[in-house]
C-alpha cells in the first residue's frame, strides 16, 4: 500500500513476464497503526488509501494478475470485528467493477483461537466470518470470497462460513499430503495453497531451490489450483522492490525465474491417485455442473445450485454464477468443452447460456428471472431460453459445448 507507482509498474511487469498470475496484497500490513493501512481502528477508510488500493488492482489488471486482497485486524489497534465487516463492506463497494480480485477477509483467523465476541481469542470466529462473507455478498454475490484459518478448523471457517474456495497455510514440504488434507476437509472446494512456508533466515534460506520447485509441482499435480511463493522480499515496497529484497537472494531468484517452467510441464491430478481434471480458479465449479475446457480452462465460479437459488416458478432452482472474468486470461475463443455433473441426478441440467438470458434465478429489479413452461422448459420473459449447451445428468456422461466469446 506504500508502493510508489514506479515499483508497482516495474514489479508487475517482471513478475508476469517471469509467468507470474497474481500478488497477494494485505490492505493493513505492519507495523501496527501505520498511515499507509487501509482502515482505521474505528473501520473507517483512511483518507486516500482507497484510492492507493484501486491504483494497486489496476496496475494489477494491466498486466493481467490477479489480487488476493487480504485482511486482517491484528494489526490496527482496537478494531473490532463488526467494524472490521462495515470496512469491508466499504471495500466491496468501492471495488464493484474490478473483477482481477478476490477477499480473504481474514488472515489466519484461528491464530490466537475460535472464542467470539470482544472478549474472545480469534481475529475473527466462524460466526463473524459467516457474517462478514454475507455482507460482502449482499452487495456484490459475484465477489469471490475466502478466508484462511490454520489450525484444521476449515469445516467452520469454509463450509460452513458459505466460503468460495478453500484458502490454506501449510508446510513448503509434504505438500501433497497438504493438499490431500486441504481437499478432503472441504470436499467440492477448489484448494489455493495460499501460504507454504517460507526462507526465514538471511542469505541462509532454511530451503532448497528443488524444495521450493517440488513444492509447487506437488501442489499441481495434486489438485490445487494455485500455489503461492511465500516471500518476505514484498513485506515492505516503500522503498525498494521485491527484486532487491530477497532474504537469500541465491535461492529465491532462481526460484522465481524457474517455477513457470517447472509448472508448464505438471498437469493437474496427474499424481498417483489425485482424481480428475480440475476447473481451476474462481470459486469451484460444484453442484450440478462444471466446465473444463480443453483450450485452457473456464470455471463457473461457485456454481451450486440449491435452495438458496429459486427461479421465478416454485420448485425450479438454478445458480447464476457466470464464467469468471478473472480466470480467463490466455483462453482464445471460441473455445470448446465438456458439460459435465458432479452427479447423475435426472431433474437436474448441466448448461450454459448467453449473458442475456441472466439471470436464471429470482430476479433482479427490471429483469426478472426464469419462469417455466407446463413441460418444465425454461422461459425468459415469456421466451424459449437460448442455451449455448445443455446436459441432462440423469443421462450420465458429458455433452460437447462450445463458447464464442466471453
């Protein structure tokens, strides 16, 4: 947050030039209190920090990497965690037509315990998350949303919080075995390996550049859809770049230069045992469909139909979760996919659709939702709706499907 745009400009365009996707920014990082975090103790945004945040995403954007906005209330004095909701909430407002992002609404938040209330241990407790995770989708449910606990509470913090995906902080090594873990206990859930450890000591890193490489080979191959390189080096860009920061320059520069070579030659779940082709990013592609598309991927981020989702005519349920702006970078159209359930139930279609028949599900002011007709076909105002492709899960298999454009 106190990068001047000279370092932002020149640190995006290398790290996407070395293969790069994304950056992980804190929006109140240390030292504690500092006139550079994003809000005050009160949750209030300080004066001119939104605007260095947008300036972030932007710079971001133009050089297609995606931002893990991460907060965390630890470090500003005296924030509580309802004031932490309404500052996020401000956020989520002001960032409404950036879509290169995604929240992690706390980081680490089971670090000091689960106990709520102002009295209690957590940065944040699963009921708080819960909330904090509504609120941000009651003005922007396209938001994509996690938060990152670390001591196997994930089932309270992520399945039960609503959460998108699965955020997870591990060991560098065995890392298989984390992303077993990581996918087990939130099954459905795409699993971002958002922190192995790291070099911890000066020009002595505790780690090889090979353990670093398998590390992320692992996750890969694995199932995880993203693997972050832990590094001090960005702790502090006020004034220097991550390129002259590193703790060991001799291992944490090759690694940089190496990984998007060594990962170029890893197909996911391709480790012994790991399952299927994943729909990496955005949110998992769960419920009654998914998208995989051979071309480079598409994901429908948080596709789960359910009863939270009802159309216009009782007993019809559909999600309308799009393809995911954020996760399509590199993808050339028209591209050609599967359709394909996660289950063989036979009410059930997998399918995509032009954006103007949005939305399937109950409507917005001015464009209502689906309605059906007696056969149980799906109209939009009174219209057949036009489907790009559909599948019927009761069928079992995939269908062809072939989209033209974003």
């Amino acid at each position: 947050m106190a990068a001047s745009d000279a370092t932002l400009d020149s640190d995006f365009a290398a790290l996407r030039a070395k293969g790069f996707d994304g950056i992980r920014m804190f929006t109140d990082w240390n030292p504690k209190d500092n006139p550079y975090q994003l809000m005050d103790p009160s949750g209030n945004i300080r004066p001119g920090r939104m605007a260095a945040l947008i300036n972030v995403i932007q710079k971001a954007s133009a050089n297609n990497l995606m931002v893990d906005v991460s907060f965390t209330r630890d470090t500003v004095s005296g924030l509580e965690p309802n004031e932490l909701q309404a500052g996020i909430v401000s956020v989520t407002q002001a960032l409404m037509s950036y879509r290169n992002l995604y929240f992690d609404i706390t980081n680490e938040a089971d670090h000091d315990g689960t106990t709520c209330g102002g009295g209690g241990n957590a940065r944040l407790c699963p009921t708080e998350a819960r909330s904090i995770r509504d609120a941000v989708k009651a003005v922007d449910s396209q938001r994509i949303v996690s938060i990152s606990p670390i001591y196997g509470n994930r089932q309270s913090y992520i399945i039960n919080g609503g959460m998108d995906f699965t955020l997870a902080h591990s060991a560098l090594t065995g890392m298989r075995n984390e992303v077993s873990q990581a996918r087990a206990s939130t099954p459905g859930l795409a699993v971002h390996m958002q922190e192995p450890d790291r070099c911890r000591t000066l020009n002595s890193c505790e780690y090889s550049v090979n353990q670093f490489l398998t590390s992320a080979s692992d996750a890969k191959c694995s199932g995880a859809t993203g693997w972050n390189f832990h590094t001090q080096a960005g702790y502090d860009l006020d004034n220097n770049t991550i390129f002259n920061q590193w703790l060991d320059p001799a291992v944490e520069n090759q690694v940089a230069n190496s990984l998007s070579s060594t990962l170029s030659g890893v197909t996911w779940f391709s480790c012994q045992g790991a399952g299927p082709t994943p729909t990496p990013g955005g949110g998992s592609a769960t419920g009654t469909y998914r998208g995989a598309c051979p071309a480079g991927y598409i994901a429908l981020a948080e596709a789960n139909a359910s009863s939270g989702d009802p159309s216009e005519t009782a007993g019809y349920y559909c999600d309308d979760d799009g393809i995911d702006p954020t996760v399509v970078w590199g993808v050339t159209y028209p591209v050609s996919g599967l359709l394909v359930c996660d289950n063989n139930t036979s009410s059930s279609n997998a399918f995509v659709v032009p954006s103007n028949m949005w939305p399937c599900n109950a409507g917005r002011p001015g464009n209502p939702g689906w309605s059906f007709d007696s056969s149980g076909r799906p109209l939009k105002n009174g219209n057949p709706v036009t489907f790009i492709g559909e599948h019927n899960c009761g069928s079992g298999g995939s269908t062809p499907v072939t989209i033209t454009n974003s």
